[in-house]
C-alpha cells in the first residue's frame, strides 16, 4: 500500500483491491445480487461491511466443521454451494463487499492446528478491508462454533475470534 507524504491512502494502490479476478468474481450475477440484496438500506460502508460479513460467516458453512464438499475456492462457487475453507470464505467476502465498492484483500497467516500434532500446521484466510472512516480493518469470516465468536464492531479495528481453535 502507497501512502502519500500527508499521511492519506494513494488512490491507485486502493483501485487493486476492488478488481475482480478468476478467483475474486465479483462480476458474477450470484455475486451481484447478493451485494445489492446486503447493502440494501445501508447508510455506512461500516453497515454494508457488517451486513456481508455477518451473512457470509453465517450463511456459508466451513467445509472442514460441515464435512461439506465441493471444495470451493472461486467466489461464485462457494455461494452457489454454501461452502467453503477459511479461504474460501475470505473470497467471497472479498467479491461481495468489492462489489459494493468497498476494497478488500486477502491475508494468510500459519496456524499450528493443536499442541498434540507436534509441528503440524495450517493456512488460514481472512480479509482487509478498507473503511474510508478506519483505515485498513482486518476481518475473519470463518466462522462461529462453540469456543469461537467472530464479530465485526465498529468499537475497534480488528476482529479478532476469541479462543481461536481449529
């Protein structure tokens, strides 16, 4: 990300994070609709943001809690199945919410899966989004279960879950 000498975000850096992509197929009717059903009376890029990210946390079950298949990985294919991994999830919210202008990118980061597999781990996915009010704002939509509550609150600027378990 470019930020200018005052300190504000550089528009061209921004423009990326609104572009759809094989994966990020945000131009994809399903795609569409869903964004213009969840913004639907919104008057805040936050009340969009919480909307998608809320039904997108709710709506799509993870593959791994589910035992669900397909495996899903492009956007439109984890909405039309009601599927998908970390990743996957972070996908669709990504398209949703670009779809609705608002940038979002992809983050990863490597999770050790328990203390009893010894150096056995994982990739995780989750979002960026930028909220003109915040700033950059990391979300995880993977999704709640007993032991893990994900929200999105305009209180702080990151969710966080809490007692993260996979």
């Amino acid at each position: 990300m470019n930020i200018a000498e005052n300190g504000s975000v550089n528009r061209i850096s921004i423009d990326k994070y609104l572009s759809s992509s094989s994966i990020i197929d945000w131009h994809h009717p399903l795609i569409k609709n869903l964004a213009t059903q969840l913004s639907h009376g919104c008057s805040s890029q936050m009340e969009i943001a919480k909307k998608c990210f809320d039904w997108v946390r709710d709506e799509i079950k993870h593959s791994f809690d589910y035992r669900l298949n397909p495996v899903t990985c492009k956007a439109s294919d984890v909405l039309q199945y009601r599927t998908g991994y970390c990743y996957a999830k972070s996908h669709l919210l990504a398209a949703v919410l670009r779809a609705n202008s608002i940038p979002t990118g992809l983050c990863y980061q490597r999770l050790k899966m328990n203390d009893s597999d010894g150096d056995c781990y994982c990739l995780h996915g989750l979002n960026a989004i930028y909220l003109s009010e915040w700033g950059w704002y990391r979300v995880d939509v993977r999704g709640n279960k007993p032991g893990i509550d994900a929200q999105l609150s305009s209180e702080r600027k990151t969710c966080f879950l809490h007692q993260r378990k996979i």
